[in-house]
C-alpha cells in the first residue's frame, strides 16, 4: 500500500484558511461576475451574515444551486455556520428534488428565489442578489476572524451519487476531508493571488469544489461568466481571453469537442491561459494527438482522476506541456492516456483483481442511511479504511497509473458515475414497460446511455419509445435519460435467468427490431 499523506495537511479546516485569505486580501477580487467584481471583504461579510440567518448548526442546508455569486455564499455560509452543504438543481424534476431533500432530512434552503423552492417543504432563507446588493456590504456587520469550532470528522456537505434501487445514494464528506483535498490541489495546480479561474461544472457536483475552494483560500480570482455555458467555442474562447482567464478545469468531453474545434479552424487558446485541467472520463489518444500538434505546448495540460467518495481528485498527471519528460513531443495517437499519480494526501493499494482502492484523510464517511452499501464499499483493510473504485489499473515502474476497465456495470455519463440499474429501476415502473435493459454506449463520441425495453402484451409500441423518455424526464436529471429507447420482444438471459445488459446490447444495436414486427 502506498502511503503518501502528510497530517498537516488535514490541520487546518478549510472555512479558516477562507477567512485568512480574505484577510489578507480583502480588497483583492475574490469572485467576479458579468463585469461586477466582489471582493474577499464583501464575500466574507455576506458568508458571515447568511451564517447568523442560519444559527449554529443548522443541520443539513440545501442551496440552489447555479452559475452565480450567491451559490458560491451559500456554501461558505452554511460552512460557517457549521451546517452541511447540499447543492440541489432548480432544473431537476420536482419528485426528484423532493427524493434528496427527504434522504438528507433537509429542514431549510437557501434561495434568491423562493417562490421556486417552496413545493419542496424546507423552510426558505433568503439569500438577496448579491452582484446588486455589494455596495451594502460596508453596513454589514463584520464576522469574527474565526467561525464556530467544527470538528474535522463533522460532515461538511453532501452529494448524490447513482445507486441501484431507483434512489440516487448520499455521500456524506467530512470537513477534513475536503481540507485536506484543497490543500494538495492548491500545490497540484500551482495557484498563485494573480490567477484567474473559470468557474465551468455544474454546482451539483463535485468537480466546481476544485474550481471554487482552491481559488478562494488562495486569494485568486473565480470568474462565473453565462458564456461559459453558451454551447458556441467561438463565444467561449473570446469569454476566457476577456476575461483573461488562467485556468480551465473542463469535462473531457467538452475538451475533446473543444480540441476539434481548434484544429479544424487551426486555433488556438488565448495566450492567458497556463492550465487546463481535464476529468471525469478517458482522454481521447486522437485528440491528445490532435491538441500536441496545435500551438500548446506553453499550457499545461492536466489529467485527473478521482470518486465522490474520496473527494475529487486523488490523481493526477501532465500529459502535455512544459512539465512532461519531453515538451513539444507530439502525442501517440495509438497510446492510452494514463491517471496519474496518487497526490500527497492519498493512501493507495492495487488488489489482486487489480483493483483500485483509495484509503487516507479525504475518504468519505459513507452513505447516508445505507450502511449495507457503506459497507460493501468501503472495508477496512489490514487496518486500513478503503474505498473500492470498482476502477481496475495498472501501474507503471513510475508509479504512473493507467484505467484498464471497470470490475462491475458501472459508466461514466458527462463525466458522473451512472449505475445502470437506476435507471433500469426508473423505466420498471412505466406501466406499459414489463423489462428493460440499460448499456453504455459510444455515440458521436461520448459515453451514452441506451436503453431496450420490452412492451407489456396488448401495448401499442408505435410511441413507446417516446412515452418512456418523456415519462424519464419528469422524474430524473439528464444524465440519467438516455440517448435512445429500443423497443424489443425480448432481452438476452444469462444462465441463471437475469437480464444480460451486454448481451442484450450486442443483439438489439446490431439487428435492430422494427417496431411493427413486435406482437
């Protein structure tokens, strides 16, 4: 087992090192917003204020979570007040944000907007516009230089991960957790007060941590920008050059899209930009290809690995640019990308089967409610508390290590974990649905979801396909909808009798069955 964490690391709790920063730099621009800057002055004062609404310990505080300064003062206030932070998108479907707020046992959500929460039960804490009410900031009164003592153990906020019974699973991450991740990506990224960092994922998962935390207990700036999320590269690279934006933490899917934009025009990144982060799927070897032969051999190009459960990234590697063995090279295009290495704070161990395992301080304290399924996924080995990634690797002489494979049915779908079986659950209650069978697939070039239902007798299939993707959208995120619905007279069966995912997938994409011809 490879042991690399270092206990100082997990010290400091990540609100203190928030709040030192912004009193060192409290005029400096800590966010920055459609051409309105906030400073680490303000930022702090209306963390601190949201925290005396809320009181001490408010339990489990949902936010509404989006593209906005105010989403970013709802996680440091409900830090501050020694709450648990649970981001919930306003776009989910209304059952679906209604599933989490019950798993959580969720009692107040903060909202700019509280006309749109109000179905979902929790008590509303306002939260004003914060762009529009900046100037305010000199009344308000000043907090204290430190904030509540939270023990490092305490849960520090709460995400949702898929899970096999139809019910997205809650994984609950400790302050020090989180602490210790930000103080390794804080060195990983080489963050400097002059940086300027786009603030690109969605704010319902983990991966805008990485943008936002090491940002603002650095003194950097984080720019949140519409254009960002304007579905045109033109618009997006004239958005990171004004903004002059330094670092870029994208999806590898959207980099992959990205990269081919820029060679088929012959493009290239604005010279601002230094880093550019990517994760949450296999990098493309044609692309790496593709972006070795452009003009970047000056950014370095990051690749990333990591779970919910062990806090967002555990590794890491450079896989172009001024920190590889040999800059300029150009990429094989027949070579797959490796991982990384495990960061400073990561305990590391490849079982037999070649399966990763990540122990150490960022591990998550489980599911919430689910301790069969905290169990099963994270043992305790030779004395050592796990995570089982369900990833299988290989390891070079290095260290270096390279995704050989899942061990169970498990894909990535933008970048977020999906059990199929969740998604088979949802479909299994459509009532003119009798089985389903959920896959991946490669469809223009990215992880997808396809589905193969088969019609109850006497069910008139001409529309059923269409039916169950409406029926899906009412009830789960986008993630979870696949791409296409087959409809089938019936699955492949495994010896035993269960459905055969891959079987069934195998059969049906490549001998499609006509709808007419089902009876």
């Amino acid at each position: 087992m490879s042991k690399n964490h270092d206990t100082k690391e997990t010290s400091s709790d990540l609100f203190d090192a928030f709040t030192e920063i912004a009193l060192r730099y409290p005029e400096r621009p800590a966010l920055f917003h459609h051409g309105h800057a906030v400073s680490y002055r303000q930022l702090r004062a209306w963390a601190g204020t949201l925290a005396t609404r809320l009181g001490t310990r408010p339990g489990v505080v949902a936010v509404q979570a989006a593209h906005t300064p105010e989403t970013v003062v709802g996680l440091l206030g409900v830090l501050a007040a020694g709450g648990v932070y649970c981001p919930v998108d306003p776009a989910f479907p209304l059952q679906r944000r209604q599933e989490m707020l019950a798993a959580v046992d969720c009692r107040a959500m903060v909202t700019a907007e509280p006309e749109t929460a109000s179905p979902l039960g929790p008590v509303c804490v306002a939260l004003e516009p914060l762009v529009e009410s900046v100037a305010n900031t000199a009344r308000l009164p000043v907090p204290p230089a430190g904030h509540i003592e939270v023990g490092p153990d305490e849960p520090a906020y709460i995400l949702f991960t898929s899970g096999s019974t139809g019910r997205p699973k809650p994984v609950v991450t400790p302050r020090r957790a989180i602490s210790a991740t930000v103080h390794s990506l804080r060195e990983l990224f080489e963050l400097t007060p002059e940086d300027r960092v786009l603030q690109f994922a969605s704010l319902n998962w983990d991966t805008c941590f990485e943008e936002i935390l090491p940002t603002l207990t650095t003194g950097a700036t984080l720019v949140l920008d519409a254009e960002a999320h304007a579905g045109s590269f033109p618009r997006f690279l004239r958005m990171v050059e004004r903004e002059r934006i330094t670092v870029l933490d994208l999806p590898t899917a959207f980099w992959h899209e990205l990269v081919l934009h820029l060679a088929e025009d012959r493009l290239a990144l604005p010279s601002c930009v230094r880093l550019l982060v990517i994760g949450g799927e296999a990098a493309s070897p044609a692309r790496l290809a593709d972006w070795s032969g452009l003009d970047t051999g000056r950014i370095r190009l990051l690749n990333t690995y990591g779970c919910t459960e062990t806090t967002l990234i555990t590794h890491a590697v450079d896989l172009h640019g001024p920190r590889v063995p040999s800059p300029g090279a150009r990429w094989d295009a027949g070579a797959r990308a490796p991982i990384g290495r495990a960061l400073p704070h990561v305990v590391q161990r490849i079982s037999e089967q070649g399966e990763l395992l990540i122990g150490g301080p960022a591990l998550a304290l489980g599911y919430l409610g689910l301790p069969q399924a905290t169990e099963a996924r994270f043992p305790v080995l030779d004395g050592t508390r796990c995570f089982r990634t369900g990833d299988r690797v290989s390891s070079a002489p290095d260290g270096v290590l390279t995704h050989q494979g899942r061990l169970d049915h498990e894909i990535k779908v933008r970048g977020i974990r999906v059990d199929p079986a969740e998604v088979e659950a949802h479909i299994a209650t459509h009532p003119e649905v009798t089985a389903v069978a959920v896959a991946g697939a490669t469809v223009a070039g990215r992880s997808t979801l396809v589905a193969y239902v088969v019609p109850r007798p006497h069910t008139t299939v001409g529309t059923l396909d269409a039916d169950v993707l409406s029926y899906l959208r009412e009830r789960v995120p986008g993630h979870l909808v696949p791409s296409r619905i087959t409809v089938v007279p019936r699955l492949e069966l495994t010896a035993s009798g269960k459905v055969d995912r891959t079987a069934s997938h195998q059969r049906h994409a490549a001998h499609p069955q006509a709808k007419g011809d089902l009876r």
